[in-house]
C-alpha cells in the first residue's frame, strides 16, 4: 500500500501542534522575544554580586527566557518531524537549533560566577529574597559539582575542548550511518536484497535461517574490513572521557558520568553483580530456544527469530486504544481518564507519511500538554509501543503539573520506568485475556525477548564499557584485538554452554552507537528493573502502590533518582530490584517452556 503524503491525512491522525502555537506568525514572534530575552541576559554577567534582588532577577529571567525556547525549539522540530523532506520546516528547526546555541552561550556564565558566591553571601542572599527560595536546589545543584568545575578561563578552554573531543563520535555517525556498506544477500524470493542497517534486524527475525544467517555474516564481515579504524575512533573517544574526567578531578570516568545524575558508583557495579548471579535463567532460555528451533547448534543469527511464530494479528488503532486503556486500569481512574484525555485531543500523530521521522517518541514543552510521534502498522509490537510511549506522556504530564519549570524535567535513569511499567501491565492483561495458547506463548516469548533485550544485554553492553575504559585508566591502548576479545568472552558468559559463540559476534561492539554517549546504556536495565518492581507492587497491593506510583511521577526533578524511585519503595542501591526482575524473567521462561514443549 502507497505511504501517504503528509497532506493527505485525515486530521483526526494527526497531532494538535495548535496547542501550541495557533500558527507560524505566534511562533515567529516568539523567536523574537527570545532574542530580545538572551540579549537582557547577557547584561547580567558579572553582576552576581551586586545583590540578592539582581541575583533572583537573573535566574528569573533565564528562567523565562527558557521556558519560551523550549517551547519554540519544541514546537519547530515536531513540524519539522511531521515532514523532513519540507524546506520551509528544515528552515524551523534550523533556527530553532540557532536560538538553542545562543542562549547556552548566554547563560554560560551562569555557573562559574554563581559558584564564586560564598556560603555567607547566599545564606544573607535566601534571608533578604524571598523569591531565591524557588531556586535553592537550582543554585546547591551548581555547587554540589564546585570542586568538580573549574574558574571561567578553564571552563572556557574545556568547552573548547568538548568541540574537538566530539570528533570521534561525529566520524563514526557518518562512517556507520551514511558510509558503511553491506554485500547483497539472497532475500525471501531468491532475489538479491541490500542489506542495511534498517532492515538488518527485520532479516535476524526470519523464519527463513539461511537468510539470517547471510544477513550475519555479510554485516559483521564488514565490520571486520573497518575494524582497525574503528578500535581507532573508539579508543580516541574513551580517551577524550579519560582527559575531562583527570581535569575535572573525578577518580574515573564512570564517577564523572554518574555524578551528573547523583547515582552512586555502586549502582552500576551492583547491576553487572547481580545479572553476573543470575546468569542461569538466561542460559535456560538459551537452551529452550534452542530445543523450540530445533538445531543441532544454536548460533548468534539465532538469537532474533521469534520461538512462536508470529500469531497472524493485526490491532486497528482503535483496537490498540482500547487495549491500552484495558491493560492499563491496576493504575486507577485519574490515569485512565488522562489516557483518554490524550487519546481524545489529538495528543498522538498516528501514522506514517512520506517524509516523516521514524519511530517513536514522547515530546512536549512545559505549559502544555505531551504528544506522542507514532508509526502505527498494527502489529503487537505497535500495541506495545502505544503503551509506551503513553507512559512517557503521562510521567511528563504528572511532572509538568506538579513542580515548576526549573524541576519538570526527569532524568535519564527515571525516564524508562514509567514507560516499561505500561508494557509490564498490558503484558499481565493481554496474557491473562488470551484463551489461546499460541498467542499465549507468542506474548511470553514477545516479552521474554524485551526482558532479554533489556536486562541482559544492556548490562553486557555496560559491562563491556567499564572493561574498556579501565583498560585506558590504566594506560592500555584499546587495540581492534583487545575489544573484540573482551566483548566476545562477555558473549560467551551471557549466552552460556548452549550457544556457539560465533567468531564474528566479536565484531559487534564496533556497530554499536551507544558507546560514543559513556554509561548511558547501563539506564535502560535499572530502569527495566525498577519498572518490573513497581508493576508488580501495582499488581499486589492496588491504590497504595498506585498512590506511591503517582509521586514518583510528579516528582521531575525535584529529587535525585535514588530518591525518586525510593518514594515506590524501589531501592536501586541495593542488588534486589535487579534480582526480583531476573526471577520473572525466569518464571516466565518456566512458563513458556510448559506452553511450547
């Protein structure tokens, strides 16, 4: 079926961006007051200590001048999203991109001169302001990094820094994004097919496993003719980490990515602690995929082709919203009705067009409502997605409603809790719904592969990093050899005896984009893990946990994540979230091993 054009929508598919600007000419004189606010801002540099009134009238107006940005960066890349090919909209998000870059620069002195003020030049500052209260934790968040940041001159020289050390990230987006080319393979019909990075992941779910494998080795093969280079460009970029972290005078460089989010060292080290203690059920699940498939030998191209073939059904959007908001109900009425909310004013821009950005996401600017970006095809995977994504929306509604501007915004580390907590709750509907038992088994193993995906993997993935940033700390060169041997002996740790550990797995690492943003991926397993924690409480208990819930969502950043999740009585600091989510994931390997065998 054609893909539509943008303008041939029905509007009731597509997103409201009215809500927030009725039209380009409100948005346009917006981004003249923007300019006109970054200029008012620039005057207020070195003048910090001329007062507790000038003091509160900055951060007032930084404030201002950002709620407007976001709204109008916003506002211009989800028109550019709607469709990429549109000039005009390229236009918008390149101006928007401009005002963004101007008002850091603007507001750069902002945390240097503010650590230059003294305890005693605060505490008489709070006493005779009044209004320098809202931005307390603003301010002691700037100071809690004091010994980490260094005077205006060197903050300049390390922003300059940043510009070059960015290189090896930017060189490998374009080498894996736009250079690197795979050989043909053999598609479904016979015919030559051009593999990609897109459709790779398509060929790995297969039922077809000569496909999968040519896909495998056609994309690692190549990979093994780039390897030097990019052992080269990843060994550049973990050296730029190493160089920022002595600067910054952090003990390494795991320390200084984690104090941004004042998550404890021991957090991710307890993650890979307690997957490294529950390996077994993933060996297990290793062994009954490879009973399910049937082969001698279970190998790495093995690893994506559903156990339980795909169950022939498809969900109408309407159908979708519906299972959503039956799914979703353990979470209370207020919930509900948001969802409604959302589903009822065209929070969601629902199907592709031509031009239109892939994928998925949450978005929205603080003052109004979230919206949802969406590439409806009907499938399962898209019900899931709804839910998802719906999840997002409502965690940013529920802080937007609940904290002012400064502390709406939600880390990292929370961001993927309230999202997984949805999919865990359809999850737990959709199976106790079914009265057949091939879908029963295809939403087991759906879910299997999520948990697979997220807790396993991306602790391997995190695992991985840690070895080969210590590598650099210690003052090794991290050759194509030395990467490639670590991350296959990480593979044949997490797969287990029942999986060949093919020799081109090791090749892997070098497709993965993710290593160039340091410990970022080690968030997608706690948060899975705290999700599985909070739904099954939700499941248990009912409006408490449900209450519980409720004020983790509100909360945005008015507290660290530590603390957050601690008000759902989730405790990330200790091992045990990590180990209660292994052992559904064993329950439900147990399960499908009963439903398929």
């Amino acid at each position: 079926m054609a893909v539509l054009k943008r303008c041939e929508q029905k509007i009731e598919n597509t997103w409201k961006l009215e809500d927030l600007y009725e039209s380009k000419a409100e948005w346009e004189k917006d981004g003249i007051k923007i300019d006109e606010l970054i200029e008012e801002l620039k005057h207020y540099n070195k003048t910090l200590k001329n007062g507790a009134d000038v003091l509160l009238a900055c951060l007032s107006l930084y404030e201002k001048a950002n709620l407007i940005l976001e709204k109008y960066y916003v506002y211009a890349n989800m028109t550019y999203h709607q469709d990429t090919a549109d000039a005009s909209y390229q236009a918008m998000a390149g101006a928007a991109e401009i005002k963004m870059n101007a008002m850091s620069q603007a507001a750069s002195f902002l945390t240097p001169q503010i650590l230059e003020l003294s305890d005693d030049m605060l505490a008489d500052y709070y006493q005779k302001e009044s209004g320098l209260e809202g931005y307390r934790k603003f301010i002691e968040d700037i100071q809690r990094q004091k010994e980490h940041t260094l005077d205006e001159r060197g903050e300049e020289m390390l922003a300059a820094a940043n510009e070059v050390a960015k290189g090896a990230a930017n060189i490998f987006s374009m080498f894996n994004n736009a250079d690197i080319r795979f050989d043909d393979i053999a598609g479904e019909d016979g015919e030559k097919t051009t593999l990609t990075q897109g459709n790779y992941i398509s060929f790995m779910e297969s039922q077809n496993r000569n496909l999968r494998k040519a896909a495998f080795f056609s994309m690692y093969k190549t990979y093994e003719q780039h390897i030097n280079t990019i052992a080269a460009m990843y060994d550049n970029k973990v050296r730029g980490c190493a160089f920022f972290e002595k600067q910054r005078g952090y003990e390494s460089a795991l320390a200084a990515s984690l104090d941004d989010t004042q998550v404890p060292v021991s957090v991710y080290h307890r993650l890979i602690e307690a997957v490294h203690a529950n390996l077994q059920p993933m060996y297990d699940y290793v062994s009954l995929r490879k009973k399910v498939l049937d082969v001698e030998e279970l190998h790495m191209y093995d690893v994506y082709v559903p156990m339980v073939k795909n169950v022939d059904k498809t969900y109408s959007f309407e159908e979708a919203k519906q299972l959503v908001l039956e799914g979703l109900a353990p979470l209370g009425e207020e919930y509900l009705a948001l969802l409604q909310e959302g589903f009822d004013n065209r929070w969601i821009d629902v199907y592709e067009n031509t031009g239109k950005r892939t994928g998925a996401y949450s978005w929205g600017a603080y003052g109004t409502h979230p919206y949802v970006l969406m590439n409806y095809q009907g499938t399962l995977n898209h019900v899931f997605t709804l839910a998802h994504e719906m999840g997002h929306a409502l965690h940013s509604h529920y802080s937007d409603k609940n904290q002012p501007y400064l502390y709406a915004g939600y880390r990292i580390f929370v961001a993927e809790v309230a999202s997984t907590c949805n999919e865990a709750l359809l999850i737990h509907y959709l199976l106790q719904k079914t009265e057949d038992n091939n879908e029963r088994a295809y939403l087991i193993n759906y879910f299997l592969d999520q948990f697979k995906g997220t807790l396993y993997r991306q602790t391997m993935f995190a695992e991985f990093e840690l070895k080969a940033h210590e590598a650099v700390q210690n003052r090794q060169t991290l050759t194509a050899d030395y990467l490639c041997d670590i991350y296959k002996k990480l593979n044949e740790l997490y797969f287990g005896p029942d999986m060949v550990t093919d020799p081109e797995i090791a090749y892997e690492w070098a497709k993965i984009p993710h290593f160039y943003t340091p410990f970022y991926v080690y968030q997608y397993a706690t948060g899975f893990s705290a999700a599985i924690a909070i739904s099954n409480r939700i499941l248990k208990e009912g409006a408490p946990a449900v209450e519980d819930y409720k004020k983790f969502l509100s909360g945005g950043g008015s507290m660290d994540p530590i603390s957050l999740l601690k008000l759902c009585n989730v405790d990330m600091t200790s091992s045990e979230p990590v180990e209660s989510a292994l052992k559904v994931f064993k329950e439900y390997v147990d399960l499908l091993d009963k439903e398929i065998c």
